[in-house]
C-alpha cells in the first residue's frame, strides 16, 4: 500500500471492526479491533521509535521524502538511482553484453560458461563504477540503499570494496523487478516505499 494512504486505511479498519488497540514495536504497528480483527503493519525501515503515537509516527515516517539509493541489476544490465521520496533525482541506466547459456557439452561448455562469468564480472563492476559516482557523493544524505533485480547480481555489485558505506545502508529484500530499464527505475518507489499489512482471519 503506498504510506500516503495508510492514515486512512486504519481509519477505515476502525469504521469497520470497531475501537483497536494500537501497540507498536520496533519492526511493526498492530492494530487490535474490539470484534478481534488484527492488522499488523510492518515498519518498512525499522526500528521504529517509541511514541504514544505508533500510526502517526509510522505514517509521518514513510510519507517523509527520505532520500534512498536504488541498485537494480540484473544480468547484462543495470539501473542506479538517487530518490528523495519517489522523485528520481539522479540516474545512470546502462547494459553491458552477457552471452546466453548454451547447450553443447564437454570443453565448449566449460568455455561458454568461463566467458559468461567474465562477462558477468565486467557487468558487475561496470554498475558498482556507476553507483560509486552517482550514490557516493550522497552517501551522508541516504536513508537507505534497496536493490532489485536478481539478488546475486545486486550482491556482487555492493560487494565493490568502494561501496561499503552503501551496502551498509543496504534495507529489505531484493525486490524483483523487469530489465532495468529507466521506465522500471522511476516505477522502483511503488515497490520500496509500499507498507505491507497483514490482516487475520477476521479482517
């Protein structure tokens, strides 16, 4: 659910179930309904501070444009962006050659797959050249830094000795995503800015 509509969802959940008793931790804001419906929110950049206010502090928290570092990658191509919220203010989209998977046997396909992993490395650290220019000069702004894509590539990126700092940023899952591609980096906040509820039975 995109955070901008998360005050009124809860609003909703009340109107419909009744008075909820809303604690919050540090990973999670649970609603509690007086017809014993549950939703539990998740925080998606824990922890959480303590409030008396668990809902607002969580909605202020992820409406805030808070400035993330994008990583996707994927085999052949990547896609870096700088977010302030979902405004894309920064980007460098590229593509590099990885040669497709073949089916001979023997020598020629230990050949194939020696040059698909040299490919594969020169693809790597093409996209961790281009985060380390487009990402490091904000590395004291971030918030988070979020990969999409195929995890081993994303992991093999940040794994670059120069991009510590951001993999130390690094929040949640690899988010899967098409080829990157500019159209699918702008479209990235929809995936990493969404707040995940999960509702019982009841709800």
């Amino acid at each position: 659910m995109p955070p901008e509509r998360l005050a009124g969802w809860c609003t909703r959940f009340e109107d419909r179930h009744g008075p909820a008793e809303v604690t919050g931790t540090a990973t999670a804001v649970r609603l509690s309904a007086a017809d014993g419906a549950t939703a539990e929110i998740a925080v998606p950049a824990p922890p959480l501070p303590p409030s008396d206010d668990p809902v607002g502090t969580l909605v202020r928290l992820t409406t805030e444009p808070h400035r993330v570092g994008a990583v996707l990658v994927r085999k052949g191509g990547y896609a870096i962006g700088l977010f302030a919220g979902d405004r894309l203010l920064a980007s460098k989209v590229g593509s590099a050659y990885v040669q497709g998977r073949t089916k001979a046997g023997g020598w020629s396909q230990q050949r194939f797959a020696r040059r698909r992993d040299n490919q594969s490395r020169q693809a790597y650290a093409e996209a961790a050249d281009v985060a380390a220019r487009v990402l490091l000069p904000h590395l004291g702004t971030l918030s988070a830094v979020v990969g999409g894509g195929d995890r081993a590539a994303v992991d093999a990126v940040l794994e670059d000795p120069r991009l510590i700092g951001l993999a130390a940023l690094r929040r949640g899952p690899v988010l899967p995503t098409p080829d990157p591609r500019l159209r699918v980096l702008e479209a990235f906040p929809a995936q990493f800015r969404a707040v995940t509820i999960t509702l019982n039975s009841l709800a």
